[in-house]
C-alpha cells in the first residue's frame, strides 16, 4: 500500500448546528420545547443567588447600624423562603429536563440511523466502490455515538451557562457598571484566548474523525481477508500499513488533545486573575467610598461587592464550563457534519416510468392489468404525448446496440457492443478477466447506465424502466454468495418475500440444494450467521442459487454461479440450473468453458469488444480464440 498523503482537513458545515437544531425539535417537538424551558429555568435560578445575598448582607448591615434585629429577621426569613422556593422549582425543572433529554437524544439518534439506512438504500453501487464498508459504518457508531455526546450533555451545558451567563451580566450591571467593565474586558480575553486555541483543536479533531473511518475500513479489510494474509505471509507488510494509518490518527488525535487540554486551564487561570482584581477594585472603592455606578442606584458597600465577587467567581465557571465542552462540540458537530453529508448525498437516478404489474389476457387477447397474481407480467408502458397506456408482455427479449461503457470519464471498458438474446435463449461470455462480461450484466440491471448505445428489452428502452420493476424482472446468481444472518429458509425467501415455505422448498429441490440442506441440524430452519462460515463455498453457492431461483423470473444472469463447487456437487446444479433455466432467457458468465457448450450462443470478448460469436460448434470449426482457449485448457486463466 502506498504511503499515506496528509489530506487537507474537512470543515464542519455551517448550517450542521442550525440543522442538528432543526432535526431535534422536528422529531419531538414538544418535549424539546418543555426541555428548552427547564433549560431556561435552571439557568436563571442558578443566576439569581446572588440577588439574595446582597438582600440579606443588606438587611443585616442595616440592622447591625440601627439595632433593629427583629423586623431584620423577618425580612431575612421571607427572602431565604423564596430562595428555598425557588431552588425547589429548579430541582422539578431538572429533573423533568434529563427525563425528556435521554428520550429526545435515543430518539434522534435512532430518526437519523433510519433516515442514514433508508439513503443507503438508495445508492449507487459505484458510492460502495469509492468508500469502504468500515468508513460508512465509522458513520453509525462513532459519529453516531459523538452525536448522542452532544445532544444530551453538550448543548444542555452550553444552553445553561450561556443563559447564566448572560443573567450575570444584567445582575451585575444591576450592582456596580464600573466593575462589569472590568469582567467585560475578561470576557473579550477569554473569547481571543478561545477562538485561537479552540480553532487549533477543532481543525484536528475534524480531520480525526476522517481518519477514524480510515483506520476502521482498513482494519475490516484485513479481517475479511485474514485467510490470502497468512497465505502469502503478508502479516509484515499488512503491520506496517496499519501503522502508516493508525500514526495519522495518533498525530490528529495528540494535536487535538494537546490544543483542547490547554484551553480549560487558561481559561480558569483567566477568571482566578479577574476574581483578584475585582476584589483588589471592590477594595479600593470600599476604602475611598467611591460613588456607585448603577442601574439600581445602590451604593457601593461591602453588600455589593460580596455577591458582586461570588457573581464573578460564578461567571469565570460557566465560562470554563462552556470551554470544557469544545472538545465534544467539535467531535460531535465533526460527527454530525458527516452523518448529515451521507443523508445529502444524490440517491440512485432513476428516470423510468415503465412498470412491471401482474396482467390477465381477455377474451380478445389484449392484455389488462390485475391485482391478482396470475402468472402473466406486463411492462405498463403510459405514453403521454397521446395520454394512453399500453402493455406488453414479460418475454426477456434482451438486446444490446452499439453500447459504449466506461466507469472512470476517458478509459472505455465496453466498445461497440451489440448482441441479441431472444425469449429462452441462453448466452453465453467468456473471455479473460477485465474483458467486460460482468460489466455487460451490470448494464442490464442498471447498476450503471451505458455512455452510449441503446438496450431494449422487450422491445422498450430500460432507461424507460424503473430500475426496480427493470430489476425484479431478472435474477441474478453471483459468484460471491452473500448470505444473511437468520434461518435458510429466510435466506432462499429473500429472492421472492412473499413466497410460501412450499414455493422454497421447492426451488431448493429443483437447484440440488436440498439433499444438503436436509442433512443441516435444522433442516431449513437451520440458523446462518457469520455469512453462512459454518456452510461450503458450494452450499452457499447453492443456497444463492435456489433464492434467485424462487424468484422464478423470465432472465436469469449467471456470474459464474458454478466456478466454486467442486465437480460433483456442478453436476447436481447443472441438472438443477438446466431445468431453472428451461424457457427463460440467460446470460452466463464462465471461466469453465465445459460449463457453457450448450448455450445458444457463445460470444466472446476481448478488452471490451466482441471478437468472435457463434455456437460452440461453430466456433470450433472458426478455430479462432475460443478454439485456442477450449483445445488449449479448460480453465480460462
């Protein structure tokens, strides 16, 4: 593996904390609301004690001048009253808030997991070749998990003491405006101090949870491929690109920390030297009897200057406390930047408007479409320029003009392809690896649309077909069996949902699967995990090729199904395969050239061009390439 290029680092979206906002309320509305104004009510109690004490150094310094302790003790007793009252209403408040918190954080996080599934779905295929399976799943555990950081303990945290904050400063201007300018200018070294050391750790951290996908997507890779690792004694090499990757995201990681650990004890050594000079200042005022500046027109003694002190002690907290959460403001909002940026990707176009609906012949041979399932399919073809609807029956007429293809702009892969296969033919290509046979059966089924050309499949453009009416309407059996975790009878129902265990049995028994699968503990209700490991390469092959059977659709695409099994269990599937594919039109797909002799037609291809086409028998008689290979080996290398 190449060595790896430091990348640029990725910039938070603006609009992340105004959407992540959106995307709260939007889902609970009304809880977010209540929590808003617990939120609200805990801030301003947590602001207020300071009122009360200069109330009660007030009454007290009164008494103490005029001797008057009895009327003092009431006044005092009525004021600590409606602090405990209020303390009391913030206690409700807060826990209200963290009930409704952990639902609208659970909440969220599962809206989006759906939201982030539901938009996988509708990908192209070419979005999974450009990103690895361990980066998107990077997306629904760590981002995710950053996320539910945010929501439940970050937002609450800043929403409070920025509140308390902001409470302070009318409270402060309430007792002495000459000391709030004091705490101001604090407050713009704060915010300086901030703003430079902050920005560090969050360029760091943004690019850490890039890196994080990375690493994640790395390591899964070399776990799939554990077993061709230790073949080839590539364990050396598979460390030192682990390493090349894990150093980038120790670097992004220590480079974040280091910014981010140092900012919350700036901050707090900040409001230690502000407390000391609004108490050096307080002092002097106390000692000159400095006149008052202030909207309450107090003036100024030692009843202000007490609670004016812890008010400031207070503030430089919440200031310190908001600092604290950066680190998991950045990740959370990093994290949320790219969840939101896979929900915001382009989906799958489509563009078609021919569907495939079930359809009865009349009396007068025309077709009319049915709810029932009658066995008959139909394209429903509606023409709007005449505002009509026609239909025309399911055949699998496939033909392919002049198709040009290319994955990347610039480097061809198909050329000038043209081909025919009519209803219960069998085709058949064959050619080197990256000739271009599974790139044709990807055209067919709209995994990616041609450069050029036209197909019509039934006569009808399928860029004019939905691509999932375009793709029910064919089966596919690839060489790499995908197997999902449950029994496997769900795991052969999977080709068609609503099919009954009998139609599944069925399709076992028609494709050989089920002599072995009889023998399995279960049966059919045998548990798979893991992908099917506890079954053979040809089992599962087997089991993939009795759900694309159960299907029972009029095209088959064969991408060397067979190649896996041993020769034994291909004669037991071929016998199945021959009477699966009796009356339906197929492409085949082999490197077993033995595998394809009685296919209708034989075309073989050569860089992205046909170079030859025939039976097998004529093509023997041609003597060209496929003479070479068939004579020369039976395995096309």
């Amino acid at each position: 593996m190449s060595d790896m290029k430091t990348e640029k680092a990725p910039k938070v979206g603006k609009g992340t904390v105004k959407r992540l906002i959106k995307t709260i309320f939007k889902g609970y509305p009304v809880r977010a609301s209540i929590a808003a104004v617990c939120v609200l009510i805990n801030a301003v109690v947590s602001a207020t004690p300071s009122i009360y004490m200069q109330k009660v150094i007030a009454l007290v310094e009164s008494a103490y001048k005029t001797g008057n302790w009895d009327m003092i003790a009431r006044d005092v007793t009525i004021t600590v009253s409606i602090l405990a009252a209020t303390y009391v209403i913030s206690v409700i408040s807060s826990f209200t808030f963290y009930r409704l918190i952990a639902v609208i954080t659970q909440g969220t996080l599962k809206n989006l997991r759906c939201e982030m599934f539901a938009k996988m779905e509708t990908f192209p295929l070419s979005f999974f070749d450009r990103n690895s399976d361990g980066d998107i799943m990077s997306r629904y555990t760590n981002d995710v998990d950053t996320l539910r950081e945010l929501i439940s303990e970050c937002i609450p945290q800043i929403m409070i003491s920025g509140i308390v904050v902001a409470t302070l400063i009318g409270v402060m201007l309430y007792f002495s405006v000459w000391l709030t300018l004091v705490v101001i200018v604090s407050v713009v070294i704060m915010l300086l101090v901030t703003r430079k050391i902050g920005g560090l750790s969050a360029k760091h951290f943004i690019k850490q949870r890039k890196t994080i996908g990375k690493a994640e997507g790395f390591v899964e890779e070399m776990m799939h491929g554990q077993k061709v690792i230790k073949v080839f004694c590539h364990e050396e090499a598979a460390k030192e690109d682990f390493d090349k990757i894990n150093e980038e995201l120790f670097r992004d990681t220590e480079r974040a920390n280091s910014y981010g650990n140092v900012l919350a004890p700036v901050l707090n050594n900040i409001g230690n030297v502000l407390y000391v000079v609004l108490a050096f200042v307080s002092g002097i005022f106390l000692v000159t009897n400095a006149p008052n500046l202030s909207f309450s027109g107090l003036a100024f003694s030692i009843s202000v200057a007490v609670p004016f002190l812890n008010m400031a002690k207070q503030f430089a907290g919440n200031i310190n406390r908001v600092s604290n959460q950066i680190t998991s403001v950045v990740m959370g909002l990093a994290g949320a930047d790219r969840i939101f940026e896979l929900i915001d990707k382009e989906p799958e176009y489509d563009g078609g408007y021919v569907t495939l609906v079930n359809a009865k012949i009349g009396e007068d041979g025309e077709l009319t479409e049915t709810s029932e399932h009658t066995g008959i399919w139909a394209w429903k073809h509606p023409h709007s320029a005449e505002n009509t609807v026609t239909y025309e029956r399911l055949m699998g007429d496939v033909r392919l003009f002049n198709v040009d293809f290319e994955y990347v702009e610039g480097k061809p892969v198909l050329h000038d392809i043209s081909l025919y296969a009519k209803p219960g033919q069998k085709v058949a290509f064959v050619g080197a690896t990256g000739a271009g046979k599974t790139t044709i059966t990807n055209l067919l089924n709209r995994f990616y649309d041609i450069a050029d050309g036209k197909i019509r499949y039934d006569g009808i453009n399928i860029n004019k077909i939905k691509k999932p009416d375009l793709r029910r309407s064919m089966g596919i059996v690839l060489q790499d069996t995908n197997l999902f975790t449950g029994t496997v009878l769900e795991n052969i129902r999977y080709g068609k949902l609503d099919a009954t265990d009998e139609e599944c049995i069925a399709a076992a028994r028609l494709t050989g699967a089920d002599e072995f699968i009889e023998r399995l503990p279960e049966g059919y209700n045998t548990f798979i995990t893991g992908g099917g490991a506890s079954l053979s390469q040809g089992q599962r092959q087997l089991i993939s090729i009795a759900r694309a059977a159960v299907a029972n659709p009029p095209v088959m695409i064969l991408d060397e199904a067979t190649s896996s099994i041993d020769t034994r269990t291909e004669a037991i599937v071929q016998r199945g395969m021959d009477a699966l594919m009796k009356g339906r039109t197929v492409f085949v797909i082999a490197h077993r050239l033995s595998t394809v002799k009685n296919a209708d037609v034989i075309i073989v291809l050569d860089h992205g061009r046909i170079i030859e086409r025939g039976s097998h028998d004529q093509l023997i008689e041609m003597k060209g390439q496929y003479y070479s290979l068939y004579t020369g080996a039976f395995e096309l290398e």
